[in-house]
C-alpha cells in the first residue's frame, strides 16, 4: 500500500448499541424456534439414515464379495493370460534366442569353476596328507634327479 492511501481518514459508522443488541436478540431467538421445530425431525431423519445404511450394507456385501471372487476366477486369468500373449507379440524375435544361449553360458561356466574349486580342493588335501619332514624331502629330491639323470640316458 501507497502512503497516500493509508493517511486517508475511514469513515465512520455510528452504531446504536441498543438497536444492535435488540437485532442480536431477535437472530438469537428465531435460530432457537427453528432448531425446536426442526430436531425432532433432523433426530428421526439420524435414525431412518442409519437404519436405510445398515440395510444398504446388508445387501450390497454380498454383491460385493461375488464381484471380487467373479475377478479374481474369471477377469483376473483372462487379463494375465491377455497379458502374456501381448508380451509375446511385442518381444522381439531374436531376444529369446540370445537369452538362452547366455543363461547356457552362465551354467557352462558355473560348472567348470564348481570343477575348479573341487580338484583345487582334492589336491590341497592331497598335499597337507603327505608328510613334509626334512628326511622325506631330501628323499624326493634325490629320487627325482635319479629319475632325471637315468631319463636322459
């Protein structure tokens, strides 16, 4: 807001106190007259709401239950199934073929490292059984250049 419009001077309403009150008193009472008149009725309109509600209730969950059992056997199978063969149709062709020759792959591949492991394990076991005393190793490294020497010959 401007300066200009807040130093202008509001216009003043004179009110007569007494007049107000009186109007007051008469809005008061006319809103007390209604409210007689009109609740016995808006209390016996409460109880036929309820009572139509309960009624309403009553009847319709049955229906209910029966529409959701109705799609869950018949709608929901129809819309997968419908769904299935959409997918079919917009996969390309090629996808699948490349699908299962990298899942080939994978298991190809899993196997050989399964084959791995167990042989590194077998001889790890191997090697801790066989006995590492200074006697036995001097034993096999002079069995092994004998070896050698009478290869070469």
């Amino acid at each position: 807001m401007s300066l200009r419009s807040r130093s202008r001077k509001m216009p003043q309403v004179n009110i007569d106190s007494a007049r107000l009150q009186d109007a007051q008193e008469k809005v008061a009472k006319g809103a007390r007259q209604a409210a007689d008149r009109v609740g016995p009725t808006t209390r016996q309109a409460r109880k036929i709401a309820a009572k139509q509600m309960k009624s309403a209730r009553t009847w319709s969950a049955p229906r209910i239950d029966q529409a959701g059992q109705y799609f869950e056997d018949e709608v929901g199978p129809r819309v997968g199934a419908m769904l299935h063969r959409t997918a079919d149709k917009v996969e390309p062709k090629g996808s699948r073929g490349r699908r299962g020759l990298a899942t080939i792959l994978l298991i190809a591949g899993g196997a050989v490292g399964a084959a791995g492991a167990i042989v590194t394990r077998r001889n790890a076991a191997r090697s801790a059984e066989e006995p590492t005393s200074p006697e036995h190793l001097s034993a096999v490294s002079e069995n092994s250049s004998t070896d050698r020497a009478h290869s070469n010959n």
